[in-house]
C-alpha cells in the first residue's frame, strides 16, 4: 500500500480510483477511531487505514476552516463548535413522544477526534459498579478490574500519579485552571448539604468537585492530538479525511473491505485482517444497517440485501436528560456572562493569551456533583452540572443555536446518571448521506419521570442554600411546592435536553441477541468489530468519552491478543 501522511480532496472528479489493499480499516476518526490508529500502527509490519466523514481539526491545515478549527482547541471555544457545521454534523431527532414531541438537536463531531473535539472536555469514568454490572450480564472481561488499567494507560494525570491516576499516557488530564467565585459558593452549598468534596473519579463517586479537564496546557487534548497527530508520519499509517463510508463490503459472511465515497468518487478498499467500526452511537449502526447488517424487517421494507438479520442494530440508544433551572444573580455578583461581551471579552481573550487563564481557559461544565436520590442506593443516580453562566438550552435543541445571556446568571442542570428509557437509530433510506431517524424516547420510563423529578428538587434545595442562595436576585422553581410532582415533570418535559452521551446502539453481551460479543467481534460476520460508545450494554454514570478511550485501549488488545493486567 503507497503511504502518507495525510490524503486531501483534489476538487476533480475525472480520476479514476486507485484500488488498494490494507490489514486494517478503522471507520471514523473519533475518540476510539484516533486510539485504534495510533495503537495498530505501532506494529511496523502492520499497514493501518483510517477513514474520516470530516475535515482535519487543525487549523493551519485547512485554511479554510481556519477559525471553526481554531476554536476546536480553545477551551471556550465549545460555544462555537457546539453550532458549527464545519465540524460537527448537528443531527436532529425525531419527535419525541415521551417530551410531548419535542425535537434536539444531537451533536456529533464531523473532524479528527470526533466529538472528542467539540465536546465539553470532561473527564469522568462512571463507577466502579457500572462495569461490574457489564461482566455480571455476560460482558465477560469488562469488570471494573479488568477495564482499570486501560483508563490508567491512557492517562497523563497534570497533577502527578496517585492510587486513581496516572502520568504517561497519551490523554492529558488536568485540573481547571480558573476557579469562578460562584462555582467556590456552590461547592459550599453542596457540602452544607452533606456532599463530600472529593475526587469523583476515585473510589467513590459520590461527592462535589471541579471537573478534571482533557487539556494540555491552555489548549483542548482531544482524541486527534492526543493520540494521532504524534503519529501522522507513521509509513504505515494512512489517514483520509472528507471519506464518507457507505457500506461495509461482506463476501461470504466475512467483512473484506469498505466501500466510500471521497471527492465524488466511489472507492473499495480491502482489508487483509480487519475492518473495526469506529463510528458512534449513530454512524455505527448506520454504516452496519447500510451494509445488511440489522433488523431485517426494516432492510427488506427499504430494499437492503439482509446478510446478517440482527434485530438490535441500532436499538436500545441511551443517553443522560438533563434539565437545566437558570436563575438570575445579583447586582454587583459577576458571572461568565458579562465577560462574554465587548472590550470585557478582549481583555479576557489577552490574559488567555499571555497567562492562559480566565474566560477563555474554561470549559462550559466547570463543577459536578454526584449524589443520591435515596440514602438506601449503592452509589449515586443523579447528577449535576454547576455553570456560572446562562445559555437558552431550549433554543439550542430547537434550532442548534448557543449564546451566553448578557446578564449575570447561574445554571444548575439537573439529571439522572443510569437512565432506562431506551430508544433507536434506523436508516429511513439506501443514501448514506442521509442522516437516520434517531428517536431518544427519553422520559418513556416511569424511573426516569421519577428521578428526573427528584433531581430537579434536589436543584432547588441547592439553590436554596447558604452560601449560595444570597448571590441569586430570582429564578423558576423557588415558589413551587416541593410535593407538585406533575409541575415538576412538565417542567422536566419542557426544558430538558440531551446531555450528549448516546450509548448502547450496538450492544454488547453474551446472548445472541447482542451485536457484538465481549470480544467485539460483530455477531455471524467474520472479521469486523465494533469499539466505541455504541458497544455498552449500559450507559455508565457520566461522560462517555473516557470510557470511550477505554474501550478503544482494550479492543487494541484484544485485536493483537495481549491482555493489560492490573
């Protein structure tokens, strides 16, 4: 295979294909896509493919994307990326029927590093108990000992070593490095209602904290610069970006190659040993239906060859609702928001430049709390974000459009951590351009009516407490009856929006209804795997993308046959 380092569109379409062969195709250059590439390619003798719908993320590569790019790596940037359609794809739902139709908008990374470069850098693993729960379905190998280590090699802790972290792995992990005078009061608050301050990625979970960082220095570590931009001139690795897959090519109940399309023409590439699936909770089961791998009923009814009939293809998504109360805060009391704006702004974006703190060195979620609804649970089912700002999420969902008020205002989004509402993503048609209906159906489980509830009241009683209730002039919810439970989840219904951690649309398991079985090999076709957010069982109690790497480390392992012991 003629290698380089990286291939661009050439704007012609009169070229004919090349055809070639590799041992490995990777599908998507995101959080997994960016950990399989780097990982595979340090074996010389292995030729590795990796293949990305999106651009480059870096800026000076694409000149014409300069600033969307640009603000991929600055912290603060999350409020442009989150809305660019130069790099992310902006999925939209279906109406959702258990939020009285209501439609959100999904973002998704279109770049290298995925959405692990649009994303709200937040580094949290979920709980030991989450991936105990995996091995005791029939995940065999994904218990919180066996999976520790792979969150441990991929670390780079900024602080130093400890008993829950580590130093010299590629992901950078960091500490925020501005701390807000209204996040301090709210951790206050929080331990006044006996919630311990506390590492939440250590031991036990529940507790209030600054969230740890994916940074390196002032800047975003996301998946692309942790992983592969050290690696690009690798001769063995070849990287195409702008190449959209359309199918997964199976002979004879085995996965040989991939079919895409890159600057209008159509491509096939074989592959020696492997094709992995790095897509997501949304392009993997798309990619896989679109190659008749799926639920046979829909591929007939749209005229897919059915080679493998998998009826949980693209079933079972989840995902965190959150619901966010924002209060306004006092005259005199500064918040994100009024630093936002004219000459403020430009004095925040000097100091970022000179020091590397301030407005631009923050993430959009600063502090995390963990907590239970009930004193009889194990661990914590609620969590919440603390922001010394306010955005209008709502519009967000409906239009994908984000911008701080002008005001000073404080934001506690408030959410469940294992929801059991489950949804789908299907194809509506054979065009692989054509995004597929997603259906979140987030409230469709009583449990998840009942603690998204039950976290809003705990909100409220947040909100109401010293030293934080003296900062907020007013806000919604403070009038309201702790006991009015149909207002609390109408409210619930009406504001809530996806927190972005689509899961389980690939599912995991031992029985023969899972996609994938613990290895992640793809159920009755040989040589093709899935590694990404899609493979869980379960979503885990927090962000995704951690786990996401994790998942990533270990399936490298499992594809060289090695095993990282504790």
């Amino acid at each position: 295979m003629r290698s380089r380092r990286i291939s661009r569109p050439s704007g012609g379409t009169e070229q004919v294909a090349d055809a070639w062969e590799t041992d490995y195709i990777i599908v998507g250059a995101g959080s997994a896509g960016c950990v399989l590439a780097n990982r595979l390619s340090a074996d010389p003798a292995a030729q590795v493919l990796l293949l990305e719908a999106g651009g480059d993320d870096r800026p000076l590569r694409e000149p014409r994307h300069f600033w969307s790019n640009l603000m991929i790596h600055v912290p603060a940037g999350f409020a442009n990326t989150i809305t660019d359609p130069r790099v992310n794809w902006l999925y939209r739902t279906a109406p959702d029927p258990s939020t009285g139709g209501r439609v959100y908008t999904i973002p998704r990374g279109k770049t290298l590093g995925g959405s692990s470069s649009i994303n709200g850098m937040v580094y949290i693993r979920g709980q030991q108990a989450d991936y105990d729960y995996w091995n005791q379905i029939g995940c065999r190998g994904w218990s919180w000992d066996s999976v520790r280590p792979y969150f441990l090699r991929a670390e780079n802790r900024e602080q130093g070593p400890s008993e829950h972290h580590a130093v010299g792995g590629p992901l950078h992990v960091a500490d925020i490095r501005s701390r807000h005078p209204v996040s301090e009061a709210a951790i206050a608050a929080a331990v006044a209602l006996g919630v311990p301050q506390r590492d939440v990625n250590g031991g036990d979970q529940e507790g209030v904290c600054y969230y740890q960082q994916t940074m390196r220095g002032r800047l975003r570590c996301s998946a692309a610069a942790a992983y592969l931009h050290p690696i690009m001139r690798r001769s063995n690795l070849r990287v195409e970006i702008r190449a959209l897959v359309t199918r997964i090519v199976v002979e004879h109940n085995r996965a040989v190659g991939v079919a895409f399309v890159r600057d209008g023409i159509n491509q096939v590439v074989r592959a020696r040993r492997e094709v992995i699936l790095c897509g997501g909770a949304v392009n993997s089961p798309q990619i896989l239906q679109l190659s008749g791998i799926g639920p046979g009923a829909l591929l007939q009814r749209l005229g897919v060859p059915v080679i493998r009939d998998s009826a949980e293809v693209g079933e079972n998504l989840q995902d965190h609702y959150i619901t966010t109360i924002r209060y306004n805060l006092k005259h005199g009391v500064k918040s994100i928001n009024e630093q936002s704006h004219g000459v403020r702004f430009l004095g925040e974006a000097f100091r970022y430049l000179i020091a590397g703190k301030g407005l631009l060195s923050l993430p959009p979620a600063q502090l995390g709390i963990f907590v239970r609804s009930r004193p009889d649970l194990a661990g914590p089912d609620m969590r919440f974000h603390v922001m010394p700002a306010t955005v209008d999420v709502e519009r967000y969902a409906r239009e994908g459009k984000l911008r701080l008020e002008r005001s000073a205002g404080l934001t506690i989004a408030a959410g469940g951590l294992r929801p059991e509402s489950r949804g789908h993503v299907r194809i509506v048609s054979t065009n692989p351009r054509q995004p597929p209906e997603i259906v979140p159906n987030f409230l469709s489980d009583p449990l998840d009516q009942d603690i998204a509830v039950r976290s809003l009241q705990w909100a409220r009683a947040l909100a109401a407490q010293d030293p934080l209730r003296p900062l907020i002039a007013d806000g919604p919810m403070f009038d309201l009856p702790l006991d009015d439970y149909e207002t609390w989840l109408r409210f619930a219904r009406e504001r809530g929006v996806s927190d972005n951690h689509l899961t389980c649309t690939c599912r995991m398991g031992s029985d023969e209804g899972a996609v994938v079985d613990p290895d992640l090999r793809v159920r009755g076709v040989e040589g093709l795997r899935v590694a990404d957010a899609s493979i869980m069982p379960r979503l885990v109690s927090g962000n995704t993308n951690a786990p996401v790497i994790m998942i990533a480390e270990k399936a490298a392992d499992m594809i060289l046959g090695r095993v990282l012991s504790a």
